[in-house]
C-alpha cells in the first residue's frame, strides 16, 4: 500500500514493479490498496490534484478548489489519513497532514526528486544503505520521537515534514513552508465526538469490516461509533484477545459490558493466545518495511489474528484505537506549562494530583516544573546533550520537557557519541512549531511517532488483505484535541476526561469510571523465556558488527529479563526489533523498479 511519484510530471520516469500510473500524463503510480482520488483542472493552468490515501474529501470537494490557489489545510481539512498532490508540468505540490499518519517520504533522483509513502522503495531506487545514526536513536532513545524529525531509516531518504506544503522541482532544493500550527481557538465542547464520528465512519460501507475490542476507552469509542453508522445489513465484528484458559480478566469484562449495552449492533467475538502465539515467538519472520514495526514482539499473535479475521468474518477494514493515549493523554510538563503562565494555583493543584497517583513529594514536583518553565525546547535538548552519560540530569523527574536518556549496559563504543551527536543537532536544528506550550509540543512529537510507525504495522495487515486504520490519528482529531486552550486541558492526574465527556451518552458507566487499562505482562515473560535461545542468537548480529551493541552483555540481560529480574525492557524491546528488522531486510531482494527507458528525461 504505497504511491509516490516525482518532481516533475515526465512520463518517462520508473516506478515499483506492480505499481500503477494514475493518469497516462503523470509521474504519479499507486500500490496495491492504496485509494486515491484525481481531479483534472479544466481551465487556467493545467493541474493535476491527487488526493493519496483513505480521506473523506468528495469529487465536488476537489472540484470546488478549481485552478486557484490551494488552500492551507488541505491535508487535515477531511477526515482521514492522507496527502494532497497537486502535480503540474514542471513542478510537484505536496501537502502533508500534520499528524504524519501518512508520511511522505523524498530522495534526489537524477537532477530532480523521487517522492513515496514508502521510503524502502525510495532506498531501492537510490540504493541507499541504511543509516546507522536512525539505528541509533531507534534502539536506545525510543521515548525521544523529537531525535527522528526529517530522517528515515536509510541514508538520503528524508521524511517531508508533517503539516506542510513542499515544493518540488528540477535543479533546486525542496522549498518547504509549514502551514500547520495549533494555536488554541474556541473549540466546541462536542467537537471531538463529531470528529472522531467522521474519522470511524470513513469506509465502513465499503465491506466487510472489525474493530478491536480491548476493554480500554480508546478501542471501545471506536467500536461503539462503528456500530452507530456501519450500513444495517452490517453488524460490527468486535474482537477480543485474551490469555487462553482466562476470561476472568477485567479488560474482557469491559469489553462485554460494550458489546452487549449494543446487542443488535455489535458481533463479539474472542480470540484466546496459544503458546505457539505467545510474544517474542517467530519475531525474525516479520516482512521487512519501511521501519521496525511496532508490532514485532507480538508478530505471532498479530499475524494469527489478522489471518483468522479474514478467514473468518472476511474483514477488510479494522480499526482499532491505538494512538488514543497519545492524543487523550496530558503530558506532566502542563504543569510547567501552567506556571509559564501565571496560573499558579492552577499549578499547584494539578501537581498534588499527580504527586499523589504517582507517590511522589509534591515539592519534588514543584521544583521539577518551575525548572522546565524557565527552558526552552532546545535549551531542554541541549542541556540533555551536556549530561547525558554523566549521571541525574534535569529531565530525571517526571516533569520536564524530555525524559532522560540512559544508556544500558550493553551498548557498544559507538552508541553514546553518536546519540550525543543526534540531541544536539537536533537542538541546533531550528523548530518549525516554535511558540507552542511544551505540553503540545510534546504530544506532537509524541502522536507523529506513534502515527508513522502505525504504517509499519499496516504494511503487515496489508499482506493478508486487510486494511489497518488508526481512527484516534486522523490529522482532524488530532488537529481538535490540540487546539484545546490552556485552562480547559485536561488534568495531567485525569485518565482521559475529554474522551469520557465526549463519549458519555455511549459508554457503559462502569468503563466511563475507568482509571487504569490492563497488561499482558505475563504472557511477555512467558513469551521470553519460551524464546529465550533465539533471541540471544539475535544479540551477535548487525547492531554488534557496527558497533551499537556489546553482544556478552546483550546475552546476560537476556536472561536476566527471562528470569523476570528488573531490567529495561523499552530499550531492549528495541534492540530485538530493530536487529530483527535489519535481518529481514538482509533476508529479502530490494524492491524493483521498472526503469526509465533510453533517451527519457528524469525528474
């Protein structure tokens, strides 16, 4: 499910074998399921407007913006995950949504650029290698989305950045103009719901379709809005996974109370995890894409799932609710935030509350906050540079701008400069969304991660014919949620209240009253020591050979984390993805493309 195109609209340029051209005059080609839509200006210059992806946009949506100039938000305008292509002779528009739910991805192609969603296809064409400096950030800064602005995985394939419009043209440089900033505004108190509404809604008359039912309020507001407006000859096909041999657990509890408060509407179905599904099983069998999928712990479990879904129900579409605990969710730094501003009490009052969920002294908290107020982002990036490595800094509270950065005991040489290097280029770098609270800011980066790697885990479903849609990442909610003015966001201790309010004349009361979401904790201690002998094969392997990781070291935390003792699990659930994605990538032929013919121009 990939498109892209060039610089230029010269017919004689390559595209992916298997791909398809979307106008007999155009550098534009489309993969697989990709939905597209095409509107041909009929007087004044000629252009060519291609909408790419699933988005709500009409034809008379796309042809009441005739030949005229195109208007700014015409990446977050409708719902939907997509990017805007306006396509002339000798020049390419692009537009893309703020939330980066639909990436677009450019490298130089002869004295022009190639553009795609899919930057592996981009490295094909160019035979770029793989850039060990991602690597790096990838593996041991995962709670550090802000390091990965403009970079893919592959050297000289850069990510166009999100909510922008960027020029494309022969001989010159990308001109890039960001259009997309979330100053607050008055928005309607019933504006997420309608939304969010939207953003469930798209599609669901074009098949057979499910959702994921977790228990959560995030996958239940997608299931109960899919029932409202999926066609009546249609019920929703709602499915839970829960550990075989247990129903007890709180989350399927939640999820019956959702299916059955719609009975007519919802189709429940629950889908038990067998040993051979357990996580870490069969993880060096993930596809190579794009990126690590965020999935490839779980590969097993989710491969089963997707395969019994479309045998089963035929599902083409499925929705789930990942991205909502980015989006719903207020980051600790608010409260540094609200002392920025003056509103003190305001302060004070939300970091009792988070001391006490947290356990922590409130004047830890105090300090922590009025410390981030007086830091700008990069003065926070660049004061993370200085210590990293050197022991506490001002990010090892819980308020700050930035968590700290701890490298683990089996980095290799390499590691510790290189992600030295990454922080301060990045704080030197300058922001285009500079002025935002650092509550926004953060969740920014935060839902821009999450939304881009999301397509890893659809490039997945993809192969087994199903559509994967993350409805809580459409840049319209994202862009509605993040316009919130100061005083009314949510309390950084409150456990989703907009969402809540939002969907109160739908949710069960006793899911509405939730505070926590459940784990599946024990099935990944199950998981790695069931494994445990092919993931310490995995620790002599790329990362080792160039340097990023010490294998010994990697193996004695293996174990330790299979016997269950304490160690860091996000950084070593990336040293296995990243190392598992780099052997996938070995495994398989790079993608082809059908060339250029003699004598045709390029770019």
């Amino acid at each position: 499910m990939a498109f892209g195109g060039f610089s230029s609209s010269a017919t004689g340029t390559p595209h992916p074998l298997g791909a398809t051209r979307l106008h007999p005059q155009s550098s534009v080609w489309k993969d697989g399921m990709t939905p597209t839509q095409l509107y041909v200006t009929e007087s004044g210059p000629a252009r060519r407007l291609f909408v790419l992806g699933l988005s709500g946009a009409r034809p008379a949506d796309l042809k009441a913006l005739g030949a005229g100039p195109l208007p700014a938000d015409l990446a977050w305008r409708w719902p939907g995950a997509y990017a805007v292509v306006s396509e002339a002779e000798h020049e390419t528009v692009i537009f893309t949504d703020p939330a980066a739910a639909q990436p677009v991805y450019v490298a130089r192609f002869g004295s022009g650029w190639a553009w795609s969603s899919s930057a592996r296809l981009l490295a094909g064409l160019s035979r770029a290698p793989v850039d060990t400096r991602r690597l790096v950030t990838a593996v041991f800064t995962p709670l550090l989305p802000a390091l990965v602005a403009g970079r893919s995985y592959f050297s000289e394939v850069e990510q166009l950045p999100p909510g922008a419009r960027i020029r494309l043209a022969p001989g010159t440089a990308p001109q890039l103009t960001n259009l997309w900033l979330p100053q607050p505004g008055p928005e309607p108190v019933g504006r997420l719901r309608v939304e969010l509404e939207k953003a469930v809604g798209l599609g669901l008359g074009d098949g057979p379709f499910s959702t994921d039912l977790s228990g959560g309020l995030d996958s239940s507001s997608v299931t109960l809005l899919a029932a409202r407006q999926a066609p009546d000859s249609m019920r929703v096909v709602a499915v839970t996974v829960h550990p075989e041999g247990d129903e007890s657990g709180a989350d399927l509890r939640f999820a019956r109370l959702v299916a059955d408060s719609m009975p007519g509407r919802i189709e429940h179905h629950l889908l038990p995890t067998k040993r051979e599904h357990l996580p870490y099983t069969g993880i060096t069998d993930v596809p190579a894409g794009d990126e690590p999928a965020p999935s490839t712990m779980a590969w097993a479990g989710l491969l089963r799932q997707l395969e019994w879904m479309a045998e089963k129900f035929d599902t083409r579409l499925h929705l789930t609710g990942d991205g909502g605990d980015s989006v719903c969710s207020q980051p600790p730094v608010h409260i540094a935030d609200l002392v920025r501003h003056r509103q003190l009490r305001a302060a004070f009052h939300q970091a009792a509350g988070w001391a006490r969920l947290r356990h922590l002294p409130l004047s830890n908290i105090l300090r922590q906050a009025v410390a981030a107020a007086r830091l700008s982002r990069a003065d926070a990036l660049s004061v993370l540079a200085a210590q990293i490595g050197q022991g506490p800094s001002l990010a090892a509270g819980t308020v700050h701008w930035f968590p700290a950065v701890q490298i683990p005991a089996w980095a290799g040489a390499e590691t510790l400069p290189l992600v030295r290097g990454e922080i301060e280029r990045v704080a030197a770098a300058p922001d285009p969304l500079k002025g935002l609270d650092a509550g926004v800011r953060t969740v920014i980066d935060e839902v821009r991660e999450v939304a881009r790697t999301a397509q890893a885990d659809a490039a997945l479903a993809k192969d087994v014919g199903i559509q994967l849609r993350n409805p809580f990442l459409d840049a319209s909610v994202v862009n509605t949620l993040l316009r919130v003015p100061l005083e009314a966001r949510a309390p950084v201790y409150a456990y989703k209240p907009q969402l809540v309010r939002a969907m109160g004349d739908l949710l069960p009361a006793p899911l509405a009253a939730r505070s926590t979401k459940g784990s599946f904790n024990a099935d990944f201690y199950t998981g790695r020591r069931e494994n445990l002998d092919a993931l310490l094969g995995l620790a002599d392997g790329f990362l080792a050979a160039l340097g990023l990781v010490e294998p010994r070291a990697l193996r004695r935390v293996l174990k330790q984390a299979a016997m269950g003792m304490p160690v860091p699990m996000g950084v070593l659930d990336r040293t296995l993805a990243v190392e598992a994605w780099l052997l996938s990538l070995d495994r398989e032929p790079d993608p082809q493309w059908v060339e250029v013919q003699e004598g045709d121009d390029r770019g």
